[in-house]
C-alpha cells in the first residue's frame, strides 16, 4: 500500500462572493459555448451541410476545448495564472465575432476552436479557484461553479430561439458583449486569487490529506471515473446537438418549439447540478455517483417510446439526476489524487469536452446512415454503465 499526502493552505470560512464571481462567469462562459449547437440547424440550412459536418463542428470544438485543459491544469498546479481566467475569455471573444461572420464551413471550424480554446484555459484554473474558496466545503464549491456553468448551456438554445433564429447568425456577433462582461469579472476574481497566493505562504494552519490507496488502485478508479464521464456526455451529446433534430423529425414541430424543448432539459440539467455536491459533503461522493448516472437510466429508457408530451415531462427528471454526477466525480477524483486540483480539474474538464466531441461526431454519422430515431434508441442504453460504479472505493479523508 502507498500513502498519497498534500498540503494545502485553509480558508477558514467559505469566500462565497468569489464563488458567485466564478460562478456567474462560468454562466457567462457556457451561453456562448452553448450558442454553438443552438445555432445547428440554422447553419445546416444556410449551408447545406449534413449530420456527419455538424458533428465535426462540434468535434472541432470539443478537441479544442478538451486537450489543452491537463496541460493547463499541470501548468498551473505548479505555477497558478491568475489573469488567465480572463485571458481565455479573449480567445472566446475572438471566436465569437469570428462565427458572426463567417461564411464558409473551415471558417465556422476555426471560429469554434477559437471557443473551444477559450474554454480550455478556464475550466481547470477556474476549478482550482473555487477550490480555494471553498473552505473546505469542496463539493459545494464545485456544484455552485458548475450550477452557473449548467445555467448557461440552458439559455443558450432560448437565447437562439429569440435573437439568432429571428435576426440571423450575424446577431451572434451581439453576444461579444457577454464575454466583455466576463473578462471585468475574471479580472477581479484574478485580483483576490492573486492576494490569496501571496497569503497562503504564510499561513501556520494545514491541512494534510491522506488516502492509502495503491497506485494500481487509483489507475483502476480513475479509468472507471472516466468510463462514466464517457457514458453521462455520449449521452449529453445526444441531447445536446441532436434534440431539436430528433423533435422536428419525430413530431414535425418548428424550430423555435424544439429549442424550448431543449432549454427544459438544460434548465434541468443546471438545477439538478447544485444537488451533487452538497450531497456528496454529507453521505459520500460516491453514493451520489452512483444514483446520478445510474438513476437516469430508466427514464432515458422510457424517452424513445414516449409522446411528446411525456418526452416533456422525461427530459426533467433525466437532466436533474444526470446533472448531479459530474461535481462528485471532480471531488472524488481529487480527493482520491490529492494535490494535484489543476491537473485532475483539466483531465476530467478535458475527457469530458472531447467525449462531447467525439460523441457528436460519432452520433452524427450514425444518424445520417440510419435515422436520428435510432441514434436515440441506441443511447438510451448508455447510463447502464453507471453499475461500474460498485467497484468504486470508498474514499475516506482524514486530517491532521
């Protein structure tokens, strides 16, 4: 048996006015992420281009957003940015105006890597600050940050449904002044993270994490880890880039109906993403890994057979507890690989994008060589994979 430790610096209470900074700018930051798939079939009319080219966007924007975020994340555990948050917030900046205007499909690819870079630099430094403002409450820390962030995705396709479907993509361009708004408050966030580095070098008070775990061990948790992050976002990219399709094709409503459809889903994922992590404070992270992702699986059953009025009523209670899973996760794999919260941020962030990614693409394809019916019916299956979270050890932290 090996013995990992870290030591860290405490906060004695809980900095919630950065988490709420964090927070809100995480919403920020994903209602542009979120624009990307909302706007599909609009550029899939504009630009005649097939399932298989929409997933490629989406992969494009996905592998952009995902391979970057371990090395940030290693970057920074040993050598913390705190100005990058905002940084990144330039590059998303960028990409925005770029997608205005663009006019080609390779043009739309590199205006969403543009985004996908942006993303990339946030997530794991962002991770790291609510861990520092947590006050050793991490699981909360981490499900207000990932509430805004959920909040975010869902007005997306409303925010499309009201503004770009009416006004073109050309209004996309309006959505710059979001990511302005967002690099003022990173900037301040930026300015308390600064203070609280030059801070702890001088604190007394530690705290000393110990997990007595082998190293074979912690591999075998993390790969299962992973395997459920592949199962919740192979479904999620389902959802998320292909919802409205499988609407207008299945029951033949508008555009702007189908994105309302896909905003209840995603309101639902946001609120359920603040249940997770407190949760997982009290009774343990990995009973609430495994209701997550297992519970989701009978009602996504059920979604292929339903009515449209009770494809309604599923998508809620699917968005709610699937929504839970991901802050559990983060915190139990940085408790189960204790000091290294930037690297553990970024490879999680990371696999999660590029499952997105590579599922969209992979979806994309598979719908247009049989139906997007079948796609729906093939991915119900996927939160199935949550029993291998019966494997998973219980993590138990003790302090000194």
């Amino acid at each position: 048996m090996t013995e990992n430790t870290s030591t860290t610096a405490i906060i004695e209470k809980t900095v919630f006015p950065i988490l709420f900074a964090l927070s809100f700018s995480h919403l920020l930051n994903d209602t542009i992420q979120s624009l990307i798939p909302a706007i599909y079939p609009i550029i899939k009319t504009s630009y005649q281009l097939s399932f298989s080219q929409i997933g490629l966007i989406t992969l494009t924007f996905q592998l952009a957003a995902s391979l970057l975020q371990p090395f940030v994340g290693l970057y920074t555990d040993k050598k913390p940015q705190p100005y990058s948050l905002a940084v990144g917030m330039g590059f998303t900046l960028i990409g925005l105006v770029s997608l205005s205007q663009s006019t080609h499909f390779y043009t739309i690819l590199l205006s969403v890597c543009f985004i996908g870079i942006g993303s990339s630099i946030f997530h794991p430094e962002a991770s790291r600050m609510a861990h520092a403002a947590s006050g050793g409450k991490r699981g909360l820390a981490q499900s207000v940050f990932q509430l805004g962030g959920n909040a975010g995705s869902s007005l997306g396709p409303l925010l499309a449904a009201w503004i770009i479907v009416p006004y073109g993509q050309f209004s996309v361009v309006w959505f710059s002044v979001i990511a302005l708004l967002a690099i003022i408050i990173l900037t301040y966030v930026g300015n308390w993270y600064k203070g609280f580095m030059l801070s702890r070098s001088k604190k007394v008070n530690i705290q000393t994490v110990v997990n007595q775990f082998s190293r074979t061990k912690v591999i075998f948790s993390v790969c299962i880890l992973l395997l459920l992050i592949f199962s919740k976002y192979f479904y999620m990219a389902s959802l998320t880039n292909y919802f409205t399709f499988y609407l207008i094709d299945k029951f033949h409503v508008s555009v702007q109906t189908s994105q309302v459809y896909l905003f209840v889903f995603l309101f639902s994922v946001a609120a359920g993403t603040l249940l997770g992590g407190p949760i997982g404070d009290k009774i343990g992270r990995k009973y609430v890994i495994w209701a997550s992702i297992l519970g989701t699986a009978p009602f996504a059953l059920l979604l292929p057979y339903a009515s449209l009025f009770w494809i309604g009523v599923l998508i809620v209670p699917i968005g709610m507890i699937l929504a839970s899973a991901f802050s559990a996760i983060l915190v139990y794999a940085q408790e189960l690989i204790p000091g290294k919260v930037g690297l553990v941020a970024g490879l999680f962030f990371g696999f999660a994008f590029g499952m997105g990614g590579i599922g969209s693409a992979l979806l994309g394809k598979l719908a247009d060589s049989t139906s997007i019916e079948y796609v729906f019916n093939v991915c119900a299956f996927l939160p199935l994979i949550g029993l291998l979270t019966g494997f998973l050890p219980n993590i138990e932290t003790k302090k000194k």
